[in-house]
C-alpha cells in the first residue's frame, strides 16, 4: 500500500503508515489467509467461519492459530478482533 499525503497533514500520514501490513477487520484475514485453510488449521467448518465473519470477531480460544497463520504471512493479527472476556474485577477497579 503506498499512502500519498500533502505536506502538513501529519496525522494522516500516521494513519497511514499504521494501517501498512495490518488486516484490519476479520474478512480481510479470512481473504489474505484463506477460509479452507483457516478452517482446516483450526477444525471448524467453513460456515464457522462465515460466522465470524458476520460477527467482525473472532472466538478467543482461535487466537493462537490464527496468529500462526498471520505471522507466517506476514500479516498483522490484532487482539482486537477476537471476542476476549474481560476482566469484571479489573475494570471495577
């Protein structure tokens, strides 16, 4: 991707620069990596898949997988697109 900014628009350019190399939503990781072989790593039909591609997140307990196949890619895996518990106690903090 190659980002072309006026001169004086910092923080466009810092998106930008952030968003280069990162897979930003759950579809785009299903496309970069592909659906039958997320589906085969992590055991799951293709339609779990879809569903969590309906749910622009996904279960927390295929993080480690779907990081692998990201880090083998060279692709971004950002915590932010799988459904993490949080922490009741913490928060209330």
């Amino acid at each position: 991707k190659i980002c072309i900014f006026e001169r004086n628009e910092p923080l466009r350019y810092i998106i930008c620069v952030l968003s280069i190399g990162s897979m930003s939503t759950v579809q785009d990781i299903c496309n970069a990596i592909g659906r039958e072989v997320l589906a085969s790593s992590l055991g799951v039909s293709r339609q779990s898949i879809s569903n969590a591609i309906s749910d622009s997140a996904f279960p927390a307990n295929w993080y480690e997988i779907i990081r692998r196949e990201c880090d083998d890619r060279g692709l971004v895996c950002d915590l932010i697109l799988f459904k993490f518990k949080r922490n009741e106690k913490r928060d209330a903090a």
